[in-house]
C-alpha cells in the first residue's frame, strides 16, 4: 500500500526503483498494492539520455529494507524490468 513518510516513523528506507514514465508508475503501484507491499513514492529528477544526457524527473518508489527482496521479485513476475540494474 502507498504510504506517506511519516507512515514509517524512523525505519530507513531503500530505493526499489525508479519509474521514467508515468504508465510504469501505475503498473509498479498496482503489483505493489496487489502483493500487499508498503511502500513510499517521491518524485525526483533523473538522469537520462545517451547522448543529450538531461535532467528528467521520475517516481521514486521506496521500500523498508527486509521487504526490498520480496518487493523485487514482486516487480519482476509483474515484468517490470528494474531501473537499478540498467
């Protein structure tokens, strides 16, 4: 489930992935709220391009760290290749 910040007190926590488009976005909140997986979104900037490399903004998503490894393997059945290993 989405939550806000304060919703983790003082727990740390970890990026999951980074969404660059705003149909990404939707597709990794549905797999979360389907799989029951807390997790905080923040929009940031990015980034992006190979050759004319430029600040982009994206959906931060942000897990508690014992749910990173779950919440991965939730992203990756949904078929949502995750921005952090490119």
């Amino acid at each position: 489930m989405r939550r806000e910040l304060d919703f983790f007190d003082e727990q740390v926590l970890v990026l999951l992935h980074i969404a660059k488009k705003l149909k990404e976005s939707l597709r990794v909140e549905s797999l979360l709220d389907e799989a029951g997986v807390d997790y905080h979104i923040e929009v940031d900037n990015y980034m992006g391009g190979v050759i004319f490399r430029s600040a982009r903004a994206g959906a931060f998503f942000y897990v508690l760290q014992p749910a990173r490894d779950s919440a991965v393997a939730v992203l990756q059945r949904g078929g949502i290749r995750l921005a952090l290993e490119d």
